[in-house]
C-alpha cells in the first residue's frame, strides 16, 4: 500500500531547466562572469544552490562570491521563472495530484531549492495545497542523494519507508529513496537521462505523469 508519494519539483512536477539555465546564466552576466555553457548548468539541477554555484564558479560552497550568487539568483528567478509557472506545470499534474489525493495518499515536496523558492514556486503553479509537507535543501544538513530530506518527511507523516514512494527526475532522488527503504519512480523527461535512471534502480520509470499514477496504482495493488 503507498500511503504518501513524495515528489521532487524541479523536472518533475514543473518544467523549470530551461528557466533555471536562463537565471543562472543572468546572475553570471550581473556579477561581470562568463556565463558557463548551458550544459554545464544543466549537469548541476537537482543540486542544492551553493553546490551548483560552486561547481560552475570552481570555488567552495562556502566562498562569498557563491553567497552572492545565490542571493542574485533568487532574486532573478522570481522574475524569470515564477511569473511562468502555471504554464510549466507537466501535462497531467494538475489533475494527476488531485486523483492522489482523492484516493487517500498524502502528498509531499522533498527538493534541492530552498524552501522560501519551492513554496513560491509551488503557490504560483497554483498546487501548493496539495502537499502536507515541503522540504527544502536549508531545512537539512545534507541534502539529496543523502536520505535526510527524505527522513524529515517521514518523521513528520509518521509513515514507514515501505508505504512510501519517490518520484524524481534525478539519481539523486532515486539514491535518497533507496536509502529511506522507500520505493521510486524515475521520470524520463526531467533532467536525468533514461540510461542514468536506471542505474539507480528505480522501481518504476514513467515517460508521463499519467505513467506515475499507474506506477502507484500498481504499488498499491501489490501491496
């Protein structure tokens, strides 16, 4: 039976990657920066900021020239990307949540964004109200692949990893859900490609958000 079904934002619920790659590339413009190429940004989705930054400056997570890129970069994408955002929803997510709901699985947000970010981007999509918790990557020590993230929603649900399943466009969610003992679907049109979904082992991997639901449906039947 899955009770809960715990969902990565970024590339899975919304199509942000195009958005993202434009905002980090605005924030290395500001600060007088060549911007790294768009693949480069890309391959660092599904980090947490300051490790993104890092990695696309060469510097530490910790360097303030990272902290100003963040700030930069979350001032820039409430303009880039929330004005967007009920436009960049997946096909079938809207509903898709909503039949969860209606079938009793409670629904939560385990992301790499901050929180003040997922919670606005999650409230300008207009699905926000769906979801009884939203983890975001400075409520925890370690963020994914590490399982923290993953077992802050299970404290909080009080629910055991086996009733609970992860949906994720990354290994990184993939690898923090195996190490919850929950189990996973991996989405094919995120970030990750198919080939590195699978070396992860997901339990399930889903071309749409309509696969995800039969993904499920079919845990649940199997108990």
């Amino acid at each position: 039976m899955i009770a809960v079904a715990v969902f990565d934002l970024d590339g899975t619920l919304v199509d942000t990657p195009r958005g993202i790659v434009k905002t980090f590339t605005a924030v290395f413009e500001v600060m007088g920066l060549k911007a790294p190429h768009p693949d480069e940004i890309r391959a660092t989705i599904g980090m947490p900021l300051e490790l993104a930054f890092g990695t696309l400056m060469g510097l530490p997570a910790y360097d303030e020239q990272v902290t100003e890129g963040i700030k930069r970069y979350q001032s820039l994408f409430r303009d880039i990307v929330l004005p967007k955002a009920a436009d960049l929803l997946f096909p079938g997510v809207a509903d898709g949540l909503a039949v969860l709901r209606d079938q009793g699985v409670t629904l939560a947000v385990a992301t790499s964004k901050f929180y003040a970010s997922a919670d606005a981007l999650l409230t300008a999509a207009a699905i926000r109200d769906q979801f009884s918790v939203v983890v975001g990557a400075d409520q925890v020590t370690h963020p994914k692949p590490h399982p923290e993230s993953g077992q802050v929603v299970l404290r909080e649900l009080d629910v055991p990893g086996e009733d609970t399943v992860m949906v994720g466009d990354t290994t990184h969610d993939l690898l923090m859900a195996r190490a919850c003992g929950m189990r996973s679907i991996a989405v094919t049109y995120g970030v990750h490609s198919e080939s590195e979904l699978r070396s992860a082992h997901p339990a399930w991997l889903a071309d749409t958000f309509d696969d995800v639901l039969a993904g499920i449906t079919a845990m649940s039947t199997r108990g």
